[in-house]
C-alpha cells in the first residue's frame, strides 16, 4: 500500500511540473496573425473556458488554459502560440502584478453575444466590423430596425452600428446619387419599412430606433459605432422632441425654420454644441465630422493611442491594446471629430495631434458602455461606393482593425470599477 501511495505522489508531483498554459502573444515580432488571435480567444471562451487578457504586456497577449484542442486550432487557424510551464506563467503573472509595472492580468469569463445592426441584403464587405468578424471567425447575428424596435437588443452583449444615417437623410448621398438606381432604390426601401412599422416618416422611425438603442446602453448594453453612425446617431438623439431636421426632398416636407436652437444637447452620447450641415447639396451632418477641416496627406496620416494606468483604468487600456502605439489613419463619410465638441466626460482613446482632431473615443451611459471609431475601413484609406472590398488576408495583423476586436471582446472582462 505504502509504495502504491509514494508512486501516485510521485505521478501527481510530476504532472504539476509539467503542467502548461498557452500564451497567445500579440507583439509585433511574435504574432503572426493578431487579428485571427482574437478569435481563437473567443473560441476559448465560447468553450466556457476563462482567459486572461495580459495588458500592457507584449502587445496585450492572452494566456489560455493549455489543452490538444486549443493547440490545434491555433496551428489551423494561422495564429501564433507559446507553450508555458504553470511556473513560468504564475512568474508572468506576479511581474505583471507588481506596483512598479503599468499592466494587469483582466479575467475574461464569457464569449458576448454579438448583434451587428444592418440592413438585410448588405454585403459583408460593405462593413469593416462585420468583415474582421467573419475573418477572425466570431460569430455574430444580424439585427435591424424590427427587431430593435421589438427589444430584442436585450438579447446581446455587444451592438455595432452600421454605417447607418440615423437622421433620415439617406447618408445625405442626394447631391451626388440622387439619380441613382441604387439610392432609389434604398430610400424605396427604408419608406416601405417605415410604413410597416407604423412611421409616416423615415427620419421618425429612425428616431425611434436610436431612442431603443439608447436604451439599450443605459440599461448595461455596449454600442460600438464607426463613421457616420457615430454622429448620426447624437444628432437623431439631439433632435428626438419631434425637431424636424429633414429638407423636402427627404421626408417630404420642409425642416423646422429654426431647428438649430431647437437641439437638446443633454439627450446626447458623446458630442455638445454641434451646429448641423443645412444645406442638402452638402456631404456632410454636421460640425462635427473634421473630413472637410482635415489639414494632412496621406503619407503623414496617422493618429495616436493614448496610454492609460493598466491597473486604476483598465477599460480604456483594454481598449487601447495594440503592438504599436501609432495607427495609420483612414477616412470615411465621418472621418474624425471635433475635439471642441466632445464633452468632458468622454474619453479621448486615439487622436491626430497635428490636425487638433479625436479619431477613437469612448465613453458611460447609465450602465452601459459606447465606443466611437472615425472613418469606415482601417485598411483602405479613402473607401469610396463602388470600391472593391478589404482582403484581410493582405493585413493580418492590422493595427486600426486590432482596435474594432478590442472592443468585441471587451464585455467578456471581469469588470472592477474605473479609479479615476
């Protein structure tokens, strides 16, 4: 019995020896494909398995329970992996835990439950969220104004916004497009929707909507908007008293005299004292978008991360992980903000100091979270209509697409409350 009982102590004495955990490292040297690293973490999670998101340390790695399986799927699906002794990971995590270090280790417990909010028939590729998901192989579902209008928001952790005009103003495209089959055929589209679910107007069905998507993030939900979702959606919040901010050829009568004054700033997300683009003829929503303001080439077209206390602000930290702390700017029909039009309470994330603009911002809302991303495709600079998609097999490791992923797996962290 006796040698029975020192053979198993043995046994099990060794197996803690050599007992192991994978680390996913998301530097610039080591990762080979950052982007599909995200989706092998959400994987993980999705298995029910916890992961622990390392900020701070080489690039914002993962460390992974380790298992045959996990190994596998990192060799298949391209990503980068390190296999580590339980001894060498409780040293990681006691270095990172030190005062005298700007990291945290942040528990990831669940996969969220994506909802990418777009219009039936849109193609993949028309959305840079939805493009990084199916590449990073995440699964989402789609969502659009019934079923917002329904409640079914309640049923996600996680909504992104497409590039949508919340205004009713059909993304202001009229000037150029306005004989156009296809914008002809959309605002078809969106007049017959809006009559089916009871609105005499498509600018007050689209009123509602970002009226339950507020709701949403007030009651614990988390809003992630790019381009000209961002600032559509503060203006419809603006001007949700019944303000009418739609010329004739929108909506079929004319706009509000004096709509301007009329503006309930308090209503808004993230933008204050913002004045709207008036005429019709004109590209743009409002002062807040800086595409037109923009004094900077291509070349030199790039934006800063912020560097926050991984251990008193974790959340923009989570938010801010990359391999570089320089992201190479790209446009869109809402390229950047107006830094004077950002209220206090939001969080700047990214901003082009040379151009005196914010390009990632974040920010509360009751029990919710919500991120701005300026501009429509991290990897195609100047995406006009018609343009061929992103090939994310070209950008593997894509530092501006690295920031959309932070945020989807951003609701899976064990929150602690923000220090400051």
């Amino acid at each position: 019995m006796s040698k029975y009982f020192w053979t198993l102590l043995f046994i099990t004495f060794s197996f803690k020896l050599m007992a192991s955990a994978i680390l996913i490292p998301m530097d610039a040297e080591s990762q080979k494909n950052h982007l599909k690293a995200y989706g092998i973490t959400y994987w993980v999670l999705a298995k029910q398995q916890k992961v622990q998101w390392l900020l701070n340390y080489r690039g914002g790695s993962f460390l992974l329970p380790d298992g045959e399986n996990i190994r596998k799927e990192c060799q298949i699906r391209g990503v980068s992996f390190e296999i580590i002794s339980d001894i060498q990971a409780n040293q990681i995590l006691e270095e990172i835990s030190s005062p005298s270090r700007n990291q945290e280790a942040v528990i990831l417990e669940k996969a969220p439950k994506i909802a990418v909010y777009t219009p039936e028939g849109t193609l993949p590729w028309d959305d840079a969220v939805t493009m990084v998901l199916t590449y990073a192989e995440i699964p989402y579902e789609t969502v659009y104004d019934e079923a917002v209008l329904e409640d079914k928001l309640v049923l996600f952790d996680w909504l992104h916004l497409h590039h949508e005009d919340f205004t009713g103003q059909y993304g202001k495209f009229y000037a150029a497009y306005r004989a156009a089959p296809w914008y002809l055929e959309s605002k078809k589209v969106a007049e017959a929707l809006a009559a089916k679910l009871g609105y005499s107007k498509v600018s007050e069905e689209k009123r509602a909507v970002a009226l339950k998507i507020r709701n949403y993030v007030i009651g614990g939900g988390f809003m992630f908007a790019m381009c000209s979702a961002t600032d559509s959606f503060d203006i419809a919040l603006a001007a949700s008293d019944n303000v009418d901010i739609c010329e004739a050829m929108f909506d079929g009568d004319p706009s509000d005299a004096n709509y301007q004054s009329k503006l309930d700033f308090e209503k808004t997300f993230a933008f204050t004292n913002f004045t709207l683009e008036r005429n019709p003829m004109q590209y743009e929503f409002s002062s807040i978008d800086m595409t037109n303001k923009r004094l900077i080439d291509k070349e030199s077209d790039y934006f800063s991360l912020m560097d926050f206390s991984a251990k008193w602000d974790p959340i923009p930290t989570m938010l801010c992980q990359n391999h570089t702390s320089l992201v190479k700017g790209f446009m869109g029909q809402t390229t950047s903000f107006e830094r004077s039009e950002i209220k206090p309470t939001v969080l700047v994330l990214g901003e082009n100091k040379i151009n005196g603009e914010a390009r990632y911002i974040h920010g509360i809302k009751g029990k919710g979270f919500f991120t701005f991303y300026g501009g429509h495709d991290p990897e195609d600079y100047q995406h006009r209509v018609g343009d061929p998609k992103t090939e994310l097999e070209l950008h593997p490791s894509s530092p501006g697409y690295r920031l959309i992923l932070n945020n989807v797996l951003f609701p899976a962290a064990k929150k602690k409350k923000q220090k400051t």
